[in-house]
C-alpha cells in the first residue's frame, strides 16, 4: 500500500479512536464539546461522529436547547454496541472450574456462570466459546484467565496438564475470528488491583497468592505495564532458590510453623528486585495475622525504609475478573501507542 495512504488510514483510525474514548469518558458530548475535548477541528468530530452513528456505534440523544440557533445534536456512545466474553479458569484436585462473563463496552455483566469438569481442555473451552458467541453474536473479543505461565499465547507451564503447549489463543481466534486473549491468572489480578487503586504516577505493585495444593505464584506491575520478562516467566515465585524441592516447598507452605518463613523469603525476594510501593498478599494459606508475621521475618533482611506497605487482598477474584474485563475491553482499542499499555 502506498506509504501516503497508509499513514493517512492510521491517522484516521487514531483519530476514530480518540472520538471513542474521549465520548466513553464524557459519556454525552455535543459534536463542538468534542472537537474541544479532542483537539480535532469541529469538521473532523462531526465526520467520525456521523461514521460512527451509522454503524450504531454512538446514539443520538434529544437535542440540546439552544438560545435561538439550530439545536445541537447530543452523541453518547452505545455501550451495547457489542460485547466481550471473559473466562477464568481455575484448578482443582478432582475437578477443574470455568467462570465465564460476557459484559457490554461498560464492562457491565450481561450473563455470568460458572461450570465444572473433571476434564478441562480445548474442547471444553470450545463448547462454552461456541455456546456464548451463538447467544451474543456481539462478542468481538475472549479474554481467558489462566492457572499458567503464558508465552505468545500459549501455556508453557501450568497446574492442568491437557491446556500446556497448546495454542489455544490461535486456535479460537482462527476459528470465530475474533481477537482472543490468553493470560496467566497473577497478571490478571495484579492488573485489576492497580487499576483499581487509581495511582495518580505509576507504582511499582505485586501481588503474591499461596493457595492451599499449589505453589506460591505474583503478578508484577512495573511503570503501569505488566512485567512479563522475556519469555513471560516474571512472577513464578515458585521457583526461587529456597534450598529444597519442590515437594518440601509445598509441604512447609501447608506447616503453620513453616509458612511464615518461606513466604517471608519470597516476599523479600520480590522487593529487593522490584521495590514496590505495594505487596498484596492472597491466596486460601494467608489469614490476617499472617501479614504482621511476614513483614517482621522480611524486616530481618529488608532495612525498614525499603519494606513497601504489605496488606491483605479481600476479594483476588473480584480483582482478577476486573482485570481480564478491561484488558479484554482494551483489545478492541485501535492505539498506535495512543492508549495502549497492555503489551
């Protein structure tokens, strides 16, 4: 394609894009708001805005009142103009869980159950895609939680054996040909309690999760980004050189005498590398002492003016939903480094 063109192409999209997110925010704008909002000419708004009506994108409201002059038009952008579908998978000893969501552009919930299965496959995942994608044909973008390390949309390391090294992001965006995001659980509910929290400068955040039958695992935010590391391995706390194997390491997480320590050591772990402003800790093994316990072993090796604030997380699963929703939502933004911080 002629270069020329092209670049016009991308500004346009940019531009559309900026009219979309500048309205989400505004919720109503008239088409003069907008062009001073955005900083586009009132011909460029007024252009996009009738683009974007037609489609059924936006939704024109009663018109302003005027003082005399021809009434002004009133755009809002239509939050059900189609829908995203999220899923957490999550595993168990005997039986596997998958909690499915399908929201509006709102991030608002229009469906959600959950279902459970002895075998958690490709096939599995297949059967509720199809089913939800037959019900709301809307659905232009999947995001998918899971208990695993991701690396270009493939899990190469996770607790259920039947979704490793299989590329199941590819195989469910070839087959409905929409966007489809694979993403390791931390990540997920790291970015939903940063989100959450509203930072007004970027703050360096973990969150660490010692769950009852599995090994210890953080999500990382680093700069307002995900921190994956190279090959997406960045958070698998699990793998730290605690001086035993792994079957030890599993059995003094599930010793109360022994608990504290090894936390502790993963927890220094993370704020000597990363130094965040913030360490949540989460996960069926903490209980609300626990966190004292921790900080005063971490204190032993960490000089008191770097020990970042350590708290309890409540909810990890509503932090984790969160955080699928919108990074999910954020798949379907056109951004040349506009708005995008995803990847």
């Amino acid at each position: 394609m002629n270069p020329i063109i092209n670049n016009t192409i991308r500004v346009k999209k940019m531009n559309e894009e900026l009219v979309r997110q500048t309205l989400k925010t505004m919720k109503q704008a008239t088409k003069s708001a907008m062009a001073m909002a955005t900083g586009l000419s009132i011909a460029t708004c007024g252009s996009i805005l009738n683009d974007l009506l037609a489609s059924g994108e936006l939704l024109e409201l009663n018109v302003e009142e005027s003082n005399g002059g021809r009434p002004a038009k009133v755009y809002q952008y239509n939050v059900n103009f189609s829908y995203i579908g999220c899923m957490v998978i999550r595993a168990g000893v005997n039986v596997h869980s998958l909690e499915y969501l399908v929201a509006n552009l709102a991030g608002e919930a229009v469906e959600r159950g959950c279902e459970e299965s002895a075998l958690m496959d490709t096939a599995a995942i297949d059967r509720v895609t199809a089913r939800l994608i037959s019900q709301y044909p809307q659905i232009r973008a999947i995001g998918i939680g899971v208990p695993g390390a991701v690396n270009h949309g493939v899990i190469n390391l996770g607790d259920i054996p039947e979704l490793v090294n299989v590329e199941l992001e590819a195989y469910l965006r070839d087959k409905y040909g929409i966007e489809v995001i694979l993403e390791n659980d931390m990540n997920m509910t790291v970015y939903g309690f940063y989100q959450k929290q509203d930072y007004e400068e970027d703050q360096p955040v973990a969150v660490a999760t010692f769950i009852e039958g599995s090994l210890p695992g953080a999500g990382l935010m680093v700069d307002g980004r995900i921190h994956r590391g190279s090959t997406r391995f960045a958070g698998e706390i699990a793998f730290l050189p605690y001086g035993m194997s792994r079957e030890e390491q599993l059995r003094q997480l599930h010793d109360r005498t022994t608990f504290h320590t090894l936390a502790a050591h993963a927890v220094s772990s993370l704020i000597a590398i990363m130094n965040p402003a913030t360490v949540a800790l989460t996960g069926s093994l903490m209980q609300p002492g626990d966190v004292e316990r921790i900080r005063q072993a971490c204190l032993s090796c960490i000089p008191d003016m770097h020990m970042p604030q350590l708290m309890l997380l409540q909810n990890p699963d509503e932090d984790y939903m969160f955080g699928l929703i919108t990074m999910t939502l954020e798949s379907l933004s056109y951004s040349l480094q506009l708005v995008e911080k995803r990847r």
